[in-house]
C-alpha cells in the first residue's frame, strides 16, 4: 500500500526499525552521546528516505517546522541557564540553600520537596518553572543534608508533574482536552483516576526511603563548614527572596514563562550588584558561564557553580537533534502508517484504548515533545472513539499519562532535556526514582485491560456512532 509517493509501508517500516536500530545501538551499546544518536538515527532515515523517492526539499521543510516548533522550549532553556547563574550571583540560590539547611530534616525532606513542588506547580501551572526555582533550590539543600541527588530530583519531578497535570492553568492540561474535543474540568476530573493514586503511592515512597538518611540531626561538621562557608560567601538578606516570588506570581497571574523569566534575570542582575557588590560583568559573564567564583569548599563549590547559557547549549544541541530524527519519519510516511495499522487493529473499545496508549508513546519515543504528539494523536484518534462509544476523557487522560509523565523517562524528549540539565543531574541519576512517571502508565494500563474507569460516551453520540 502506498504511503507517500515511492514509499511503501514496507519501506516505511524499515526506515522506522533502522532509526529505531541505530538510537538503541548508540544508547545502550556504543553509549555514545544522545545528540549523535539522533542526529545519526534522522540521517538514516532521511537517505532511505531520499532512496524511495522523497525529495530532500520535502524532509528539510519538516526539518524546519520541528525546529519550529520546539524553538520555545530552547529559548527557555537558554533563558533557565540565565535565570540559574544570575540568581546564585545575587545570593538568591545560596540564601534558599541555606534556610532550607537551617529548617528542613533528612527523614521527611523528599516528602516536603515532593509537597513543595506540587503547590507550586499546582498554583502556577508549569513544571519547568517550578523545577527551575524551588526545585534547583531543594536539590542545594538536600546536598548539604546528605540525602542523594537522585532521590531529591525524583521527588522534585513527582511534585513538579503532579502540579503540571491538575493545574487548569497547566498548558499540557488545557492542549490535551482541547484536542481531544473535551472541558477541560471534565479532563482534570478524570485524570485524579490515575494521577492521584501514583502520587500518593510516590510519597509513601519517598516517606519510606527518607528514613535511611539519617535521624534528623544534621548538626555535623560538614554541615557546619557547608553553612559557614554560605555565610562569609554571600551578603544574605531576606529580600533576596524577591526574585522567585516575582516570577512565581507573575506565572500565577498566566504570565507568559518567558517574560516572567526574564523580569527574574533582570532582579537577580540588580540584587547582584547592591547586596553582592558585583560589577556588572561580573553578572553578565554568570548570565553566560554561570557562578564562576571558588570558595574552596567543593561541597559548597558543587552546589554553586552552575547556570549559565553555555550550560544549557548540550541542552540544545539534543532538542535541535530531536528535530532531525522526527522529521523524515514525517516525511517518508512514517507516522502515517503507523495510523493506518492502528485504523485496522482498533475493532472494539480496548482495542482502542491500547492502541491509544501504544500509538502515543511512539510517538512521543520518534518526536520527543508531547506539544506536537498531542496534535497529531488527539485528531487521529477522535474519530475511533466517536465510533466505538467511548467518552473522549478516556482519550485526553491517555494523552497526560503518556505524555506528561512517560516524556521525562525518555532522554531526548524536551522534557527529560530539560529536566537533567535544570537540576544538573544525569537521566540515569532520576529514571528510577520518579514512581509518579511509572505508576500513571501502570493504573492507566490497568483501566483500560480491566474496564475499571473507562468512561462511555453519552447515549446520544452511541447511537449516532
């Protein structure tokens, strides 16, 4: 069956297998560096692609409206490195840092980081400013409390995604009913299926795992040279405080993210320079290479030393690579048989729902940003659901689950990007320690094999269907 011009759906499936072939080769094998295996697995695809017959006219045009599309997510990690080094320049990261020495203890500190990070997500409507304040903040406090920065970053994500998936302020929470042809209200209700349990079992864990790390007591002498060596470092004062709340508000206020960062830039610029005493390129080199000033302490000099532009350009480079993959599988058809098998495999409702399900977390492994999956999945499958009774809740639930949460467990997608190179911890630092991430694919799984949950269609659309 013809695809797109030469293509076949047999050729189509051998581009997917070898793009497929080459990322879990490098991945898992060579463990060469993601950005090459992308780049390498998109340059297979495009000269298989180009040897049936598309032209590279066409795969370059998709190359650019990927690039497109994700161009604001790599603004906004360009504009995180720059927040991240001007507020620990103006003391506004060490002094979050310190207080949270001075408060928080060993044994519940991942419950309250989890906690934490959800209202924050929650009130504000987005994981990434949360994880690029609080949750940069909580992971300095827990180095200098001895809990793991895996740990810590699990719990910050698990609280972060929560906020992200409940808020109505959240854009995933209003991209996912919108294309699926449902209220947003009616989406949040019917995603407290899946999402509550997880979290709820994730804080049990983390409460679990939280007394290994001591008793309490952080009264130790690397607690104190970590808190003393803060104190002679940075001139604190309470109003260093001011820049995260501004940008929390303004988010809060719906705010775009950008601008809300970049009022945050500016404040830790001029916080620098009056409490830090910093000269103005002193600040701007931070906006660029991040805090570069030694303490010689390196546990303090390990939470500090960070941000910067030039931090994030790794960053980049793996969302512009992500682009280069995704694109000639668009080209050649790729994704478009993909839909048709799915067309010929969903013949009843659980059919349905596990193709749902399947369908969306390949695409989210061949496209890497759940803005452009939701798109494509969310139009593709509303039809399937008119016709086979089912509510579309059932479908913009599938969207979040395996999208929202399943896209930090996967290194090239924006998120995980995002998420390694905010908190400075590597993929392999977090995979294991986010349950949220795993439990919503698991009690999503479990509805649609069970029946439990799975909303029908009112009796109107039943009998048009």
């Amino acid at each position: 069956m013809e695809t797109k011009g030469k293509m076949t759906s047999g050729r189509a499936m051998i581009i997917l297998a070898a793009s497929a072939a080459c990322i879990l080769l490098g991945a898992l094998v060579i463990k060469s560096p993601t950005v090459v295996n992308l780049i390498v697995a998109g340059l297979v695809a495009s000269f298989l692609a180009m040897l049936w017959g598309v032209k590279w006219d066409t795969i370059q045009e998709d190359i650019l409206d990927f690039a497109r599309r994700m161009f604001p997510a790599i603004l906004i990690l360009i504009f995180v490195g720059m927040l991240v080094g001007a507020w620990i320049q103006a003391g506004t990261v060490p002094i979050m840092i310190y207080y949270g020495l001075k408060i928080l203890s060993p044994k519940l500190f991942l419950v309250i980081a989890a906690i934490i990070c959800s209202l924050m997500s929650v009130m504000t409507g987005t994981s990434w400013g949360t994880v690029a304040t609080v949750g940069v903040a909580l992971m300095g406090v827990a180095q200098g409390l001895g809990v793991p920065a895996s740990w810590t970053a699990g719990a910050v994500l698990v609280g972060a995604l929560f906020g992200d998936k409940m808020s109505p302020m959240s854009d995933t929470t209003v991209l996912a009913p919108a294309v699926s042809g449902v209220e947003v209200v009616d989406h949040i209700k019917y995603m407290l299926w899946t999402t509550v349990p997880s979290y709820i079992i994730s804080l049990v864990v983390f409460l679990i795992v939280g007394l290994r790390f001591g008793d309490g007591t952080v009264e130790t002498e690397e607690y104190n040279l970590i808190i003393s060596t803060l104190e002679s470092s940075f001139n604190f004062n309470p109003i260093l405080l001011v820049p995260p709340i501004v940008v929390l508000v303004m988010i809060f206020k719906k705010v775009p993210i950008l601008p809300s960062f970049a009022v945050g830039i500016a404040l830790g610029v001029v916080f620098a320079m009056i409490f830090q005493g910093s000269s103005l390129l002193d600040v701007l080199t931070a906006l660029n290479k991040g805090y570069t000033q030694t303490t010689d302490v390196a546990i303090v000099d390990s939470m500090i030393k960070r941000g910067g532009i030039s931090s994030m350009l790794s960053s980049v480079a793996i969302v512009i690579a992500a682009a280069t993959f995704g694109a000639p599988l668009k080209s050649a058809g790729v994704i478009d048989f993909v839909v048709e098998k799915i067309v010929k495999v969903a013949t009843n409702q659980r059919n349905v729902l596990l193709c749902s399900y399947g369908f969306h977390m390949l695409l989210i492994l061949i496209i890497g940003g759940y803005y452009t999956t939701f798109s494509i999945a969310g139009p593709v499958l509303q039809p399937l659901y008119d016709k086979y009774g089912l509510d579309k809740a059932n479908l913009s639930r599938c969207l979040e689950d395996t999208g929202t949460t399943f896209s930090p467990l996967v290194p090239w997608c924006s998120n995980g990007v995002y998420f390694t190179t905010t908190l400075g911890v590597a993929y392999s630092a977090y995979a294991f320690t986010t349950p949220m991430c795993y439990l919503c694919l698991v009690f999503a799984l479990i509805y649609i094999i069970t029946g439990f949950k799975i909303k029908q269609a009112p009796v109107k659309e039943e009998t048009a269907a």
